[in-house]
C-alpha cells in the first residue's frame, strides 16, 4: 500500500484575537484559506489542540461546520475558546498553512538577535 502525501502551503500570517468573554480566538477568512484546503463552506470539520498548534482536519463526522460570511460569502471559521489562549495566547502571531483537508495555525517562532 502507498500513502500519498501532500505538501502544507503557508497560506497567511494572522495575529490571535482576545473574543468577546477574555479568550483567544482564531479567526480564519477567505478563499485563499478554503479552497487550496478543499474546504468550502460546509464543510464538517474537527479541532485538535496542542503547545503552539491549532489543526483543523475536514471529517464527514466533524463536530463544526466552515460557515461563510453573509455579505461577503467568505467561508469562515470563527474559534474563540479557552484552548486556543492556553495553546497558542492571546496576541501571537502564528502562520497559517494548508494541505487536502487540513488547515494548521502554528504559533511562530520569534528569532532574538
């Protein structure tokens, strides 16, 4: 048997969010994200939390939904949790990448000179 494996593509820089009740939230916009994920809206979907990692990985039994944007038709998908604050903190700056059906958001790594 052979697995196929698919290269991640760094899609987007984002900053962490602080929602509305003092956690972190992950907020994902737009085509450039989705489609190269072959995830458009309606897409069921599940979550994994790690140190520094948020994964999103499509799933005919996933619990979420990608959801679009209503004036602008974006797929959409808005995290706001206590386990993105604990996983990756409220103001860090993470990379966005994406392969078939999975989109990651990985805390980057600060260089100090």
């Amino acid at each position: 048997m052979t697995t196929a494996t698919t290269t991640a593509t760094q899609v987007a820089i984002l900053t962490i969010g602080e929602g509305r009740n003092g956690a972190g939230k992950l907020w994902l916009d737009g085509h450039h994200i989705f489609e190269p994920a072959n995830m458009p809206a309606g897409t069921p979907y599940d979550v994994t939390y790690a140190a520094g990692v948020v994964t999103l990985t499509a799933s005919v039994d996933g619990k979420k939904r990608v959801h679009h944007h209503a004036a602008s038709s974006n797929p959409i998908c808005d995290l706001t949790n206590r386990k993105i604050e604990s996983c990756l903190g409220v103001g860090t700056t993470v990379i966005v990448t994406v392969a078939d059906g999975i989109i990651t958001a990985t805390a980057q790594q600060r260089a100090w000179n």
